[in-house]
C-alpha cells in the first residue's frame, strides 16, 4: 500500500514542484528571459483556443510524416535484401555505418541551395535524418540472421517468399523497429531543423516568430507543445519495439 | 541468388580479402555515380568527388578552416565530457533509488524525446547569441541520452551480485564504486554513442542559428557562396568525428569490457 502510493505521489509531487518553481522564477525575473507557468498555460490555452496550433501542428505533422514514411519504406526493404544477398551488406555496411555517425544536419545548407526551401526539400531533411537511423539498425538485425536457417529452408525447397517470410522478416523486425525509434527521435529533429531553417512553416514557425517578437510565453508554449508531440510520438514507437522485441532472442 | 545459401570459402584477391575487394569496389563505384551524375546533370558549383579531393589540400590548411574545426570539436567535447559527469550522476541515482526515479522520470524521458533543436530560440533568450549558448544545447543535446542509459545500466546490474557483496559486508562505497559503475558501464557507452551524435547536430545547428565560428558556420557560408567542395570538406571532417567516437567506443568495448557480449553478430 506504501509502496504503490510512493509510486503515484513522488511523480506528482515532483511535477508539482517542478510548475512551483517555474512560477516563482518566472515571477522575480525579467519577462524577456522567462515567464510565470501560469502564463505560459495561458497563452498555451489561447493558441488552441484561436486556432493557431492546430494549423501548426497539423503542418509540422504533415511534413513528418512524409518524410518518415518515405524512409521506412525505403530503408526497411532495403535492410532486410542486406540480409538475402551477404555480399551487397558487405559492401555497403561500412558506408552506412559512416552516414549514420554524419550529421544529416550538416548538409541542410546544400539542401538549400540544390533543392530550394519549400515543401519538398524540407520532406527531404526529415527523410534523410530518419532514414540512416533505421537502415543502420535493419542492416544490424541483417547480420544477425544465421545463414543455416537459409540453408534449411532452401533444403526444405521453401520458395524465395517463404524465406522472407519465415526467416529473413521474423529476424529483421524487431531491429527495424528499433530503428524505428530512432529514427522517429531523429526525424523530428529534422523536422524542427527544417522548419527553421528553410521556409519556416508549423511549430518551429511558431517558435521563430513568437522568439523574434520577445514573446517568451509563446516560445515556451510552443516547446511544451512540441515535447508533448515527441513523447507521444516516442512512446508509440517505444511500444511497437516492445511489442515486438520477445522475437529477438529467437533461437539465438 | 545462392549468395547467402552456400558456405563459400572466405576468397582471397590479389592479397586482399573478398570482403575488403567488396567495399572498395561498392565505394569507387558510389563516388563513380556521383562524379559522373553531376558532370551530367548538375550545375558546376555542386561538389563532386574530385573537386573535394582537389579542395582538401587548401582547405585544411587555410588558418579560418583549422580555426571553425577547433572550435566545434573542442567545445563538443567539453560539451560531452560534462553531459557525461552530470548525465552519469543523475542516472545512476534513478537507476539505484526508485524515490529519485519517480521524482525525475518524467522530466528525462520528456525533455529526451523533445527534438532538442527547439530550444535553441529559448537558449538564444537566455545566453544571448554566444558560446555559452552553443554550449548549454550541446549539453541540453547529449545530457539526457547519458542519463537514460545510465539509468537503464544501473537497473541491469544483477541483484546476486550485490546480494553477494551485502553478505560479504562490502561497504556502500564498494558496492557502488566495485558493482553498480562496472555492470552499467555498456549502457553508459551506449549513451556516449548516442549522445556524441545528437551534441554534434546540436553543435551545428546552434552554429546556424547563432551565426558562430565552427564547421557549421564554415558550411553555410561557403555552400551560400558556392563553394560547395570546400564546404564538403568540412561535413568530412564532422562524419570523421562521428565514426571516430563510434570506433573509439568500440574499442573501449573490446579492451575493457570483454565480458560485455551483447550486439555481437554472428559471422
């Protein structure tokens, strides 16, 4: 009984310190650095109120997830043929290895001024954050199948769709998913990145503007929004990887 | 498409082993595409190959490229090297004492899965447009992941063995020092890795959108002025951080912690 209400108070008392706090900085310093929690709930309540983050969010979320979905389609297949064909993996794992440690951030300024800053261009930062996050950990979960159970299957005389099916799909799931994750946290730094960056649109607009104006109970309410959006997003993938995650130690 | 299904023999060519001949010639053929794609179809600025070759003798020893390559490397790893302390503190804390787990759960895992970028525009308000507010996003950037993977480490560390330690009267200092910081060590390497490339991108973009000296400065000036080879030698140099810190993390594993098994492939 102690012990489960620990586990219920501790975390609300903390998160209640935690708005305390925020209140009483915000009150004894100057508006320009950081404002009362109760105002920036305020304006939060305001900006749903009006309208305005919905629009953002529903364009931040537009240009998400056409960036993610075009590289979990792409990365996903691609990881598991990594798997089918062994010399095409080696050839190519260390040159995926080196793309996942580069900072995709760093080639924003040749997005810009290769593919210009609208729509398109800004899918393509997104999809190039996701896309080496889940590739890396596919190709990882390629590695990790034993070629044995090919040879079994094929011994089995089990056709090129059974082997994806039974064998290659099973074992590289669970890692993809992983990347997944991953490449769900990247992406949207991608996303934020590129919203900045190139034409400013959604919540990283709403970020800039609100910064610009030295309005710092909208900027703080925008990052709030745009946490929330990350943990919900996060724990979705968090819980696909889970779901999935007993298939990894199969029979290793 | 037998390549998988039959155990070949590991072939040797011309002194190299087949897998060696594999990449060099998946490599040359990827910088072939590349050179040849954009003589083909794009305008002369955009970097090829060849050109980035022939702008890396100048480049590395032009006094303002040395310069912006110190200063983000540097303060990357300045950077890193708090977020470890800080993150290392903080997470095996909430690894060991549930109260601390409970009390900071849902301020790691919040700001760790907030897109650290966003809180640039609220550094700037704080730090002005310094290094000081390069420095707070690189140790906003790398902290939590350090954390969470502590903390993760801290939790794995099998309760026999401090059960064991208990019953031999080791002291808390012991079991801490001797148990709980060696079993989390993987976790905690883990969560460099992981948290030497969020800090890099943290780096960049502050470098950005605070218009600082760095390599990521140095890139958007240059492509904004068309040298577009000379700013590939700089993502060169920050790809060669990234993989780097990957190789050095892999190493530590091996000679320090060849006991740690997990994530090994079976070739």
């Amino acid at each position: 009984m102690r012990q489960s209400l620990s586990r219920v108070a501790v975390p609300a008392l903390s998160l209640l310190a935690g708005a305390v706090i925020w209140e009483i900085v915000g009150r004894n310093t100057s508006p320009a650095f950081m404002v009362p929690f109760s105002a920036t709930v305020a304006k939060l309540a305001e900006l749903v109120r009006n309208g305005e983050f919905m629009a953002a969010l529903a364009q931040s979320l537009g240009l998400f997830v056409s960036g993610f979905s075009i590289a979990v389609v792409t990365a996903v297949p691609l990881g598991v043929l990594f798997a089918r064909v062994r010399l095409l993996r080696i050839g190519l794992e260390s040159y995926v290895t080196m793309l996942y440690a580069t900072p995709m951030a760093a080639l924003i300024p040749f997005i810009l001024s290769l593919f210009g800053f609208d729509f398109g261009a800004k899918v393509l930062v997104v999809f190039l954050f996701a896309f080496f996050p889940i590739l890396y950990n596919t190709v990882e979960g390629a590695r990790s199948v034993r070629p044995e159970l090919i040879e079994v299957a094929r011994s089995f005389r089990s056709s090129e769709w059974g082997i994806w099916r039974d064998v290659l799909i099973p074992h590289t799931l669970p890692f993809a998913l992983t990347g997944l994750r991953q490449g769900i946290g990247r992406g949207l730094v991608g996303m934020v990145t590129a919203e900045f960056f190139l034409a400013a649109s959604g919540i990283g607009r709403l970020i800039i503007v609100s910064e610009r104006d030295f309005d710092t109970a909208g900027v703080l309410a925008s990052v709030l929004l745009i946490t929330l959006l990350g943990v919900l997003l996060m724990s979705i993938g968090r819980a696909l990887e889970n779901r999935y995650a007993a298939w990894r130690g199969l029979d290793r | 498409m037998t390549a998988i299904a039959e155990p070949r023999p590991r072939g040797v060519i011309l002194g190299l082993s087949e897998g060696a001949v594999a990449k060099l010639i998946t490599g040359l053929t990827i910088l072939a595409v590349w050179e040849v794609g954009c003589r083909l179809f794009a305008p002369a600025y955009v970097a090829r190959p060849i050109g980035i070759l022939l702008a890396i003798p100048d480049t590395v020893s032009s006094a303002k490229f040395l310069d912006a390559a110190w200063s983000t490397l540097w303060a990357v790893v300045r950077g890193l090297v708090l977020a470890l302390v800080l993150g290392t503190a903080v997470g095996l804390a909430m690894g060991r004492k549930p109260v601390v787990e409970r009390a900071l759960r849902y301020y790691v895992n919040g700001l760790y899965a907030m897109p650290m970028v966003a809180v640039l525009p609220l550094v700037t308000l704080w730090f002005g447009y310094t290094n000081a507010a390069r420095m707070a996003t690189i140790v906003f950037a790398a902290f939590f992941a350090i954390a969470i993977n502590a903390a993760d480490g801290a939790r794995a560390v099998p309760p026999e063995y401090i059960e064991v330690a208990r019953s031999f009267r080791a002291r808390g200092i012991n079991i801490w020092l001797g148990i709980a910081v060696p079993a989390s060590l993987p976790y905690l390497l883990a969560g460099v890795r992981l948290a030497a490339g969020r800090a890099l991108i943290g780096c960049i973009v502050a470098e950005f959108f605070i218009s600082l000296e760095g390599l990521g400065f140095y890139i958007l000036f240059n492509s904004r002025t068309f040298h577009h080879n000379e700013a590939l030698v700089a993502v060169l140099v920050l790809a060669a951080f990234g993989v780097g810190v990957e190789m050095l993390i892999n190493w530590v594993t091996r000679r320090f912690l060849p006991w740690y098994r997990r994530g090994e492939g079976g070739e």
